[in-house]
C-alpha cells in the first residue's frame, strides 16, 4: 500500500553540520514536503550519489551550500510523480520520470522530493530506476563537456576528433566514453587495470592504466594530440596536460579547484590557444530529455557499481567517499 502523502511522515537521511564522512548521516523522519506552484512531488524509487553531494558536506562549497542545516543530500531522482503544484502542466500522479533537484537545497536521499518541473523529464518503461537515477549530473556533465568541443557531431560527421578521458570507469567518465563514440571521436582512455575490460567494451579505442608511465603522463598508445580532454580526474597539474594538446585544445575539468580556476584565468589573459576550462553542470530539460532517450534506445547506459537500500545510506556514502567505485553508486527507497 503506498504511503499517502497528506500529514504524513517519510524516511530521510540527513547531517547536522559540516565534515564527518558516513559517520555523520542520521536516519530520521521527517513530514513529507509540500510542492510548490511549478513543482512535483515525487516518490523517490532510486537516487545516485555525486562527488558534489561530498563536497557539499566537507564545506568546500561553503557559506554558499547547503542552504540550511539539517541537509538531505543528493539531487538526482527516479520516481514517480504523487501530486502537482497548480502551475503544473505536463505531470500528473503516477508518471513516472527522472529530475534534478536543486544542489541548495537536496532533497533526494528520501523517500519524497519535490523537484521542479523545468528540469523534469518523462521516464519510459524501458529505463528503469536506477538507470534514471544514476544519469542526470554525470550523464549531463559528459555530455555538456562534448557539446562545448569544437568540432565534434553526434551525428558521426566531420573530421575525427581525438578526446582524452580520464577517470573513465568513474560517473562522468564512463558516460563521456560512451557518448563520444556515438560521435566522431576516437577516444583515449585513463582507468585502474582492473576497469580496462570495462572500459573497452564500453568503446573506448586506447585505454591506458593510470598508474603505468603513459597513463601519468597522459601520452596516447598511437601518438594523437588530444583536441579535447574530459578531466574526470583530480591532482593532474596543467603542465601534464599540455605537451598532450593539439594547438586549441580543451580540457574541461569537470572537479574545478581554485587552482583550476586560476590557470583558466592566466590562459585567457596570454590568449593561449590551449584552454582550461573549468565546467559547472547547469542542468537543462531539453538535455536531460535527450540522454534519457538515449538509454531507452539502448545508446548509452549506466554501470551500477553496488546498490543499497535507503536504510543503509552511510555505506553508500562511504564506498563513495573511498574513491574506488566503478560507474554509479545507487540508493534505493524500495530496497
């Protein structure tokens, strides 16, 4: 029977304060929040853990996120849509779909969320939960990175490109492996040697161990100078990356430290035509509709490194804190 959602209590998991890890995350009830004109409550059936939601609560986004404490963390959310704010026009209860909820506020690590309607997108039967759960930043920040790469067309036209990825058995990394190949990029690749399997039959042309001395040094198994690089990865300094780079080549970092932020500003003053380009996922509709069509046609497709059940959120965020997850890691309300 489903929980009606009128004066009613739900499941959630949040933290108190900044820092703590896992450790910190309390499994509490809390009221089942209301939406407002232009958003969807949504039953939440599955939810995937982001490496901002983690910087989120170490305070590197501090005094700006969360908005407020006590947080519920997470912004991405597959589920089913149990009532509509009046301003709502393309939802009603019982659709089922995939959103992005706002990273001020979270919301996702519960049994409901409200989410906007702006950036809601319809789920097809044939994308299940968890598949729309683990795709809306990772699937987004991939492919906002390609769209922003001179000369690359998913329609598989124009002159091959050569892209970098780095981190490529991680969220964002096995997703931009997948998507660069629906296009006219020959793809490099950086992983641990245990992913290089993985990696491989995901499409990815060379795929170099990390740890050995190409993988360092980002050079590619057949010579190529990469025209774009999809940095997924984090303590590579800029002088690795540009003896790499053909001669207006990108790297977009989709982690930007303060570092990375500075380097972009000192390559735009010398005018350089070697580019750092520090990439903040601005979650849009029409894009999010876009890659989840791509699932239902079986294109792309998310590789679930574990699941756990709400109840069990800390080992969730743990195996995420570790660093050593492979693809998404997924937290279902159901389980």
């Amino acid at each position: 029977m489903k929980k009606a959602v009128n004066n009613m209590m739900m499941r959630a998991v949040q933290y108190n304060s900044y820092g703590g890890g896992a450790a910190a995350l309390k499994q509490v009830e809390v009221p089942i929040p209301s939406p407002k004109r232009d958003e969807v409550l949504v039953k939440v059936e599955a939810t995937s853990i982001n490496p901002l939601d983690l910087r989120i609560q170490k305070g590197v986004v501090w005094p700006f996120l969360p908005r407020k404490f006590p947080n519920i963390p997470g912004v991405d959310v597959a589920g089913e849509v149990v009532k509509v704010g009046s301003g709502v026009k393309n939802y009603k209860a019982g659709d089922k779909v995939v959103t992005v909820l706002s990273s001020v506020f979270g919301g996702a690590l519960a049994e409901f969320a409200v989410a906007k309607e702006s950036v809601t997108v319809s789920r097809p039967p044939e994308v299940s939960a968890d598949q729309g759960a683990a795709l809306p930043i990772a699937g987004l920040a991939a492919h906002e990175c390609l769209l922003r790469t001179d000369g690359f067309n998913y329609d598989g036209s124009g002159k091959e490109i050569n892209i970098l990825i780095t981190a490529a058995s991680g969220g964002v990394g096995h997703y931009a492996v997948q998507l660069a190949k629906l296009g006219n990029a020959h793809v490099t690749a950086t992983c641990g040697a245990r992913n290089i399997d993985l990696i491989k039959s995901l499409g990815a042309d060379e795929v170099i161990d990390y740890k050995s001395p190409e993988g360092a040094a980002l050079k590619s198994p057949s010579g190529r100078k990469y025209d774009a690089v999809i940095h997924c990865a984090s303590g590579v300094p800029w002088s690795t990356f540009e003896p790499n780079l053909s001669t207006n080549g990108k790297v977009f970092d989709i982690t930007p430290t303060p570092r990375a932020f500075m380097t972009w500003g000192l390559k735009k003053l010398t005018l350089s035509k070697k580019q750092l380009v520090p990439t903040i996922v601005t979650p849009k509709k029409e894009k999010l509709d876009y890659l989840v069509k791509l699932v239902k046609e079986g294109k792309i497709k998310a590789v679930i490194d574990s699941k756990h059940p709400l109840s069990k959120a800390e080992e969730a965020w743990a195996k995420s804190i570790s660093g050593h997850a492979t693809g998404k890691i997924i937290v279902e309300t159901s389980l």
